[in-house]
C-alpha cells in the first residue's frame, strides 16, 4: 500500500510543479492562459502577476510533498508522513476554494484535488 501511496503522491507533486509551470513560466503563451479559461491578451497581461505568485504557491507544495516523501523513506516516517499530510490536504483544500470560485472551475478542481486526495487518504492506510 505504501508503495501505490507514494507513486500517487509523486504525480500529485507532478501535476502541481506542471501548474507551476503554466503560471509562472509559460503564461506569457496564448496556449497557457486560455487552458485557464483566460478570453484575450489584455486579460492575461492583467492577471499575469497573480498567475505567477500562484504557481509559486503549487510548486513550494509540491516540493513539500517530494520533501516529505523523501522523509519517510530514509526512516523519519512521522515527519514524513506529517509533512505528506499536510501538503496533500492543502492541495485538496485548495481545490475545495477554486470549486468555490465558479461553477466554471470543477473540472480543474476536479484535476487539482484528487490524486492529492488519494494519495492522502492512501498514506493514511499505508
């Protein structure tokens, strides 16, 4: 159990450091901004510097995750696993708030919270 707990927690970090990517790097890109359903440059250019702070936000959890993960495996399993906890509720809280934001959001909700909560609950199993 163990083992399928950290590989969906390893793509639950994946998912967010590839969202890190598109807000933070990539938004600049027509491709990037309308997967957020982003209707025009203006609009992009405008929210371009919320985009990048947020993807911070996805990468700093994710690398909480992957520190977590390491953690556990070289034997310090109670930080590990609290840290795994921790990152992976807060991934899918933060999915709970973007379902709060607009009806137009559950299916990146949908995206963003649940390998976070399988891994979760899985890691509570394990």
């Amino acid at each position: 159990m163990i083992v399928l707990a950290t590989v969906v927690v390893t793509l639950a970090a994946a998912l967010h450091i590839a969202i890190f990517v598109m807000e933070s790097v990539g938004w600049a890109r027509p491709a990037v901004w309308k997967r957020f359903n982003i209707a025009s440059q203006e609009v992009a250019d405008t929210v371009r510097p919320m985009a990048y702070n947020q993807g911070f936000y996805n990468l700093f959890l994710a690398i909480g995750a992957i520190v977590g993960l390491i953690l556990y495996g070289v034997g310090m399993h109670a930080a590990g696993l609290s840290l795994i906890l921790f990152t992976t509720a807060s991934m899918f809280a933060a999915a709970i708030v973007l379902v709060t934001t607009g009806r137009g959001f559950i299916r990146a909700a949908i995206i963003q919270g649940t390998l976070p909560l399988i891994g979760f609950v899985l890691m509570l199993l394990s």
